[in-house]
C-alpha cells in the first residue's frame, strides 16, 4: 500500500516523538537513581508521560490523515498544527523540569501563558476536527 506524504510525514513524526519520549524516560530515570527522595522532578515526569501519550495520538492522527478525503495540503496542514502543538507542549514541559522553576506551571499564569493555551485548544482542536471532517466525508 503506497502512502501519501502527508502520512508519511505524520507517521515519522510519531515515530520522533516516541523516541523523545523514550529518551525522557531515560533523564526520568536517572532523575529517580539520583535524587534524595528517589522521584523525578515533576516537569520530567510529566514530559515523559506526554511524549508517550502524544506519540500513539499522533499514530490515531495518522490514520486520520490516511483516510481523509481531503487534499493532500489540508491534511498535512492539520496535522501540522496538531503534531506542533504536541512537541509545544512536550517542550514546556521539559523546559520546567529542566529549570526546576515550577510544580505547577497554572499557579501564577501570565497572559502569555493564557495566550498559548487558546491557541493550543483551537490548534489541536481545530486541526483534528479537519482530519475527521475530511474522514466522514471521504467514508461515509
């Protein structure tokens, strides 16, 4: 079965993020061998278990892209916006627990902080409610 590039491009993005997601298990891990009460920083763990998670909903993204009946541009774009949204996030998350500068990133949310999480919801949102309108359409 021959795959569309924007598949292909969605599917090795998959495939980048659970490798970054195996390597935040590997930084949660030596967190947990060396620190005093034997945990992560919270940031780690939750960037591990994003990666993971965003890793497989890229995958169901994917398939999704495969069965749209959309063109290929529309649903490399959707896509896009979603798997960048995906990496955003991961990224904040590995830039907390990096720094150490917070347990909780919504406890003195700044405008910026509101700002990217609109964004965030209408990016993911948005770009996963093209793919299944371009699925129904095409299936159905």
């Amino acid at each position: 079965m021959a795959l569309g590039i924007d598949t292909k491009v969605t599917l090795l993005a998959a495939g980048l993020i659970f490798l970054l997601a195996l390597l935040l298990g590997v930084w949660k891990y030596q967190q947990i061998a060396t620190s005093e009460n034997h945990q992560a920083h919270v940031y780690v763990d939750i960037a591990h278990r994003a990666a993971l998670m965003y890793s497989f909903a890229t995958l169901l993204v994917a398939v999704f892209v495969e069965l749209s009946g959309w063109p290929t541009w529309v649903n490399l774009t959707a896509a896009m916006v979603v798997v960048y949204f995906f990496v955003t996030a991961i990224g904040s998350y590995m830039l907390h627990g990096a720094l150490r500068d917070t347990t909780n990133q919504f406890e003195k949310p700044g405008w910026l902080l509101r700002v990217g999480m609109v964004l965030l919801i209408f990016g993911e949102v948005g770009g996963f409610a093209v793919l299944l309108a371009g699925f129904g359409a095409a299936q159905f």
